[in-house]
C-alpha cells in the first residue's frame, strides 16, 4: 500500500507541475512558463512538418516561446484531457488562436510531458492535420 500512496503523490504532482505550465501557457507569461520547466527542458514542436523541431536548454526553449508570443495572436490552449500516471502525463487539448485577417483557427493535439522534482523536464507536443 506504501508504493500506491508513494506513486499516487508523484501522479499528483506532475499533473499539478504540468497544469501550471499550461495555466502560464493561457496567460502568455513566458516567465512563468520557464519556472515551471526544468534548467535542462526540452520542447519538441509539431512544426515545421512533419517532424517538427526540438529545443533543448532553458534559454532556447525560452526563445522559442517569447517568439511564439510576439507571432501568435490571442494563443489559447483548452485541456479536454489530462492524464498522469508517475513522472509521466498526457494532454489532450484544443488549441484556438486568431488568423492576422481576423479568422479563427483551431487544431486539435496532444503533449507528452516528464516530470521531474516538480517541475516540466520535457513537452513533446503531436498535432492532427
């Protein structure tokens, strides 16, 4: 019973650690992204296709973002599932974001996250279309 509880805290830490990605994510705040993501963080994108590209280190992943949020109009991520067991978790999500012509545009997708000591180690983000 001591191994369940044992997993059942890091199961709800990582799914708290990856929540607050995701909220910071939603509030376009780049710093707080970067104090929920580890020193040696890595984010693979789902773009340019089809395999997308890889960030690796605190400084390249906090380019790519600050990048993302000059370029992306009005970004918003809406969790439709959320699913962690240990260090691990899955998102699937809606993403919407606005067209510079004013269109909405939305994917569907999901990441893949590792936690460690609380914080987001890795993002590997999968999108459909």
């Amino acid at each position: 019973m001591e191994d369940f509880m044992e997993g059942d805290i890091l199961t709800n830490a990582t799914a708290t650690a990856v929540e607050h990605l995701i909220n910071a994510f939603n509030e376009h705040d780049v710093d707080a992204m970067m104090a929920a993501m580890t020193a040696d963080c890595l984010y693979e994108d789902t773009l340019p296709k089809p395999d997308g590209a890889r960030y690796t280190g605190r400084e390249a992943v906090r380019r790519y973002w600050e990048d993302f949020f000059r370029r992306s109009r009005e970004p918003n991520l809406a969790v439709e599932e959320l699913f962690a067991v240990g260090d691990s978790c899955a998102v699937r999500y809606l993403y919407r974001w606005v067209e510079e012509d004013g269109t909405p545009g939305h994917v569907r997708g999901a990441t893949l996250f590792h936690v460690r000591s609380g914080r987001v180690a890795e993002m590997r983000a999968y999108a459909k279309g």
